[in-house]
C-alpha cells in the first residue's frame, strides 16, 4: 500500500514597495514632469529685459533770468543809476520800482521786439499810465512801476487840499486848474467824465487820484454804488473790482476811500486793495469816515504809503465856514509840518478857496500835492531812524 505523498505549500511573495505604491509613484512623477515642462514653457515665454538706459540730462535754459536781462538792459538804456533802481524779485510777479520819466514808445517798442525772441510767449502790456507788465501766456511775471523824480522839498509848513467827487462835470475841473495853487483830484471812477475830468487835471500838472467807493456804515440806505468794494465780497472778488476800477481813470498815482467807513474798518477786506497798491507803487490816503479805521495798520503791513485826512473843509457848506476851517488845516500845518484836508466840488467850496488860496503862500504855507507830502513824511521818518 502505497503511502500519498504530501504537497508542499509555496509561499506566497509580498510585493515590493514599488509594485505596492506604482499608481502613486506614477501619478507623482507625472505631475513633477508637468510643473517641470510649464516653467520651462514659461521661461520660454517670458521677454528678455531691457538694458535700463540712463536718461539724458538736458541742459535747462533759464528763460525767467533772459527777461531779467532785458529789464535791465532797457532800463540802463534809459541812462538811470543804480539808486534809481529798486527791486522786488521775492514777490510774484517780481516788480521793478524805477524813478524816472517813463520810456518812450520807441524804447518800449525795440524791449517788446527782444522779449519775442525769448521762447514763452512773452508779450509787455501798457497796465497804467505809468506801469509796464511782462506777460507770460497772458499772466503777469513782471511789474515795471515809474515814478517822475519828486521836486526837491519846499521849505516851510505844506498843505494837501484833495478835491473829492470829481467826475461829474468838466467845468469844475475847468475851474479848479485855474487857481493858483495845486488842487489833487480825487476822480469816481463811475462818473460819466470822470476820464476827461484826469486828462485836463493830468495836462494841467495836477495829481490825479482814484476815490475809491466802498462800503460805509449805513448801507444799503447809504449807497456807495453798484460797483463798491464790500466786506462781503472774497479776497479775489475785492482785488478783480479795485483793479477794475482803477483801470477806468488814467493818470492815476494813489487813491483814497469814498465812504468806507465799514470797509476801513476791516483789515481782512483792506488787504486785497493794499496787494494791488503796493504791486502798482500807489499810495492810500485814509479820509478817516470812521475813528475805528484799519488803513494805517494795513498799509504798513503791505509796505504802501499813507497819511490820513487832517479836517474836512466843507462839513457845512457855506463860504465863511470853509474858510475857517481852511485857516484851521493851515495852523495843522504849522504845528504838524503837514496837513492834508478834504473838500467837495460844491459853488460855496470853490469860492472859499478862489479867496484863500492866493494868500496861503503870503502867509508862509505852501499847497502841494499828496506825493510831495508822502516824500516829506518818508524824509522825516528816515531822519528818524538814523537819529536811533
């Protein structure tokens, strides 16, 4: 009996750590294989740099310091000195103060023609009857402000008469340049001759000023007219209408207030009008219409020449009244050294100073005009400051 042979069990071989992990090892070499191929891709793609190029220097050409030279140059054509010459450069636009007769149109002309060949579009503009502007683009970079060299000083008391109102008739321009002495004119810009009112004044050697309307008080029930400077107006409302209104009487060299005594009285109001001024070479005599006024204080701030009014002559209009009061500004000025008053165009105030304005003189006092009077105050206050 044949014993049954016994089979042998083979054993079973594990599988390897490949075999058992094939899918996730392919899954991962492929994805390696992706990422390698889209940078390679991308790098492919990506632009080379640029070599970064340094920029070009361009020599800047100082045109501002070429229309300086042409002021200069015009003006050392004119045969002035050095002490003639006064500039503000610091301010904008820059201005140039110059004691001198103006230039002639011939001058004025060849100063233009040099300005055209300098690139910016640089023209001159007549602004006033003694003011020259160099215009950029129509904006204003230089003022060139002339002023006539003042007559040597009178010896003695001296008295500014200032005639307000004028404007309304030519006759009574007529007459006032028929007196012996110097009446200033103090023309309303808003009065129908108050153009031809400047130009006989002006051709008489009579000083012309701006009386400008503004705000008093009483307003609206008193009316200093359409075209006042009000306190109610912004900065640059104030300074558009003051130059408007300057712009409308020739001849002008200085102004004082119409009114005003609520406008005086603002300092924030008075500084547009002191900018303009100061800018101009124009002076601000303050008719004092209010004890509270502001306009010394803000002149000075802004560098302008002022004096207040010394005794209005004509409060009461009748000629024995004037008269008085005309003999009160002379004993200011004997006292004071100066004395300005401040008088209307009406019949009684012109007869009062047809009889007493010959004899002022024979009593030792001289009539001047106001700028004759600032250069006098200007004098004394030097003396002044070299005696400290």
């Amino acid at each position: 009996m044949t014993t049954p042979t016994k089979r042998r069990r083979t054993k079973k071989r594990r599988p390897g750590f490949f075999e058992k992990n094939k899918l996730l090892i392919t899954v991962l070499v492929g994805t390696a294989l992706a990422l390698v191929s889209l940078v390679f891709l991308a790098r492919l793609q990506e632009e080379p740099k640029q070599p970064v190029v340094s920029p070009v220097t361009k020599s800047t050409v100082d045109y501002t310091g070429m229309v300086h030279a042409e002021v200069d140059s015009m003006l050392m054509a004119m045969a002035l000195g050095p002490e003639s010459i006064q500039r503000d450069l610091d301010h904008s636009p820059a201005r140039y103060s110059v004691a001198a007769e103006f230039p002639t149109p011939d001058l004025i002309a060849g100063f233009e023609k040099k300005l055209r060949t300098i690139p910016g579009d640089y023209s001159v503009r007549l602004r006033e009857a003694n003011s020259l502007t160099v215009e950029k683009s129509r904006q204003t970079q230089i003022v060139i402000h002339f002023t006539s060299p003042l007559p040597e000083l009178p010896a003695g008391p001296l008295v500014t008469i200032i005639m307000d109102d004028l404007g309304r008739s030519a006759l009574t321009a007529e007459v006032l340049v028929s007196f012996p002495e110097q009446v200033t004119f103090a023309v309303l810009p808003g009065e129908p001759h108050a153009v031809q009112v400047a130009e006989i004044a002006h051709a008489a050697g009579h000083e012309v000023m701006l009386h400008v309307p503004m705000e008093p008080q009483g307003y609206p029930a008193v009316n200093p007219g359409d075209d006042a400077l009000f306190v109610a107006q912004s900065d640059a409302e104030i300074r558009r209408r003051f130059d408007l209104l300057l712009a409308r009487v020739p001849y002008v060299t200085g102004t004082n207030n119409h009114m005003g005594s609520r406008f005086t009285e603002d300092a924030r109001a008075l500084s547009p009008v002191m900018e303009s001024l100061r800018e101009k070479g124009f002076f601000f005599i303050d008719s004092r219409t209010t004890g509270q006024s502001k306009v010394t204080e803000v002149a000075h701030r802004f560098g302008v020449p002022t004096m207040n009014r010394d005794v209005f002559l004509d409060n009461v209009a009748e000629v024995s009244s004037i008269v008085r009061e005309i003999k009160r500004l002379q004993s200011k000025a004997r006292s004071q050294g100066t004395a300005i008053g401040i008088c209307h165009p009406y019949p009684e105030t012109l007869e009062a100073l047809r009889r007493e304005l010959p004899e002022m003189r024979d009593r030792g006092i001289t009539v001047v005009p106001v700028s004759v009077l600032l250069q006098k105050q200007a004098s004394i206050s030097g003396a002044i400051e070299r005696a400290q």
